[in-house]
C-alpha cells in the first residue's frame, strides 16, 4: 500500500474513533482486512456531515459550494482522476475492492445537500425518502464489507438497520437539531400529540420536556424499534465473522433508546448515552455468541391510545 493511500485510511480510522465510538467499538470486532474498510466509509460521511453541519458560521449557500467541491473531487476520482485529498483515496480503493454501488454514494450526498435547505419535513414518508440516502444506502454500502451466505436476502433488513441507527440519532438529538434550526421529527407526528415547534423550542429553552412531548418521542422510540424489528433477521444472513460487529452496534443503538425511556423519554434533560461498561459488556457477549443466533428485537412502548405506528418499510 503506497503512503498517500495509507494516511488516508489513517485518517478515516481516527475520523470514526473520535467521533462514532459506539461504532468504532463495534468495529473492532470485525476480522482486522475489513476494518479499513468500514472506517473509510464511515470518513467518507463523517466528512461530508462536518462540512454541513460544522461549519455553520459559513452561509449555506458557501457551505453547499463546499460539499459540491468536494462531491465533485470524489466523482473525478470515481473516474480514475488522481485526487489531492486527506481521505478520498481510502474511500475510492474500498469502492474498487468490493465494487461497491456508486448510486448509493450520490444519493448519500444528495441527502447532505439537502440538509443545507430542508428544515423541516411533512411526513415519515418524507423523512424516510431523506433517510433513504442519509441512512437506508449506508447499509447497503456496508453488506459487501461485511459479507452474507444471501445478500439478496441481506439487502433490505441492512437498509432497515440504516434507518434503525438514523431514527434513534434524531430521537437523541432533538435538541440537537433545533439548535441548527432543523427537526426531523415529522410535522404530522408533532400535530397527532398536540405539539408545535415552539414547543419544542421552549422544551429546549428550559432543558425538559412537557407530557405532550414525551408521549410524542415514546412514539418515535416504537417507530425507531420496529425498524429495529425489520433489521434483526439481516444478522444471522452476514458472515460469521461480521455477526459480532454488527449485534454489537445493534445493541448498542439500540441501548440508546432504552436510556431515552428510562429518562421517561425526555430527551431535553440530557443527551441519552450508553455506559461505558455497559458498552463493553454487550461487545464482550457478542464476541461469546456463536454465529447464526438470532438477535433479539427489542420491545416497543406500549403504544400511544388513538395514535397508530406509521409505516417502516419503504
């Protein structure tokens, strides 16, 4: 491996171990060739993230300038031109290595750009066809990686599983979010419970929720596990040696969920985090499970009296 390409991997490496270390824990366990891989992907939307959402000082119409700058580096590269990037090269070899979908990295930053200009959205359907790129292709981009006895049956519970991840990040960081002027909790949801974005932004202003908003995330913590449900036959499809990785980060995500409801679903009081020792006891049990054991999905809130779940499979 030539040095530019390895200082790129490098460089994905310690992207994803500062800043996704549920992740990065999870990743751990898969067998040491497939790691690299799984961090450059993982750079490769970290970046893409931190030019729209951490660079706020610039206006949105620069910020935009930049992802399509940058959009445009990694599609010459796609095209065999050299590139002058710190990550691009890690990102464009594991594309090469497992032929990866390349649809699938341009609705991901199709996605990006859309978070420059939508604050807001009506519907679930609305928010799932964001999700489709932001979430939904990042499983898809990960199953070659991982490997499966079926792929074809793999797909669509690894796409389920993006939107498992994505959903409990929303739901954690709903606070979040209002503070760059974005919620993706759906404008229908907030309506069935009475809720309105001042609402939520008076939630925000004194750090807790009301009842109304609480029943509200209850709700998107159900809609969040049955997606979670949709993902959990995907695990025992997936090569033996990626089954620990990925019942790790599932639990993992999954914990998450459980911390908003053992805070009785107020995600304005603190932001939900997983312990540390809980997070290395999961991985540990997950190393100790033998392949092919079926994960366990976990259950939902009692639903919502009058209030129906909304539909996960797009």
């Amino acid at each position: 491996m030539d040095l530019d390409l390895a200082a790129a991997y490098r460089r994905c490496r310690e992207l994803h171990r500062r800043h996704g270390r549920t992740y990065y824990l999870a990743t751990r366990l898969l067998p040491a060739w497939k790691r690299r891989h799984v961090h450059a992907l993982y750079g490769f939307t970290r970046y893409a993230d931190e030019i729209v959402d951490q660079t706020e000082a610039l206006p949105p119409a620069e910020r935009a300038a930049q992802l399509d700058d940058w959009g445009g580096r990694f599609v010459a590269g796609l095209h065999g031109e050299q590139v002058d990037d710190p990550l691009l090269p890690a990102v464009l070899h594991t594309i090469a290595v497992f032929d990866l979908d390349r649809e699938d990295f341009a609705a991901f930053l199709k996605s990006m750009a859309m978070d420059l200009t939508v604050t807001s959205y009506r519907s679930y359907g609305q928010l799932l066809d964001y999700m489709e790129g932001s979430a939904a292709v990042i499983g898809t981009m990960m199953l070659p990686i991982l490997g499966s006895s079926d792929p074809s049956a793999a797909r669509e519970p690894a796409r389920q599983l993006g939107f498992a991840f994505q959903l409990t990040n929303f739901i954690r960081d709903v606070a979040e979010d209002l503070g760059r002027g974005r919620t993706y909790l759906p404008e229908e949801d907030l309506a069935a419970f009475g809720v309105t974005p001042d609402d939520l932004a008076g939630c925000r202003a004194v750090g807790r929720a009301t009842e109304a908003v609480r029943e509200l995330i209850r709700y998107e913590v159900g809609r969040a596990q049955a997606h979670y449900a949709a993902a959990a036959p995907g695990v025992i499809l997936l090569d033996a040696g990626s089954q620990a990785c990925i019942r790790t980060a599932y639990a993992l995500y999954g914990g998450i969920l459980d911390e908003v409801a053992a805070q009785g679903y107020d995600v304005f009081a603190r932001r939900a985090t997983v312990p540390q020792r809980h997070r290395v006891a999961v991985a540990g049990r997950a190393l100790l499970t033998p392949a092919g054991t079926p994960v366990v999905p976990p259950a939902s809130p009692v639903p919502v009296a009058g209030v129906m779940p909304g539909p996960v499979v797009c």
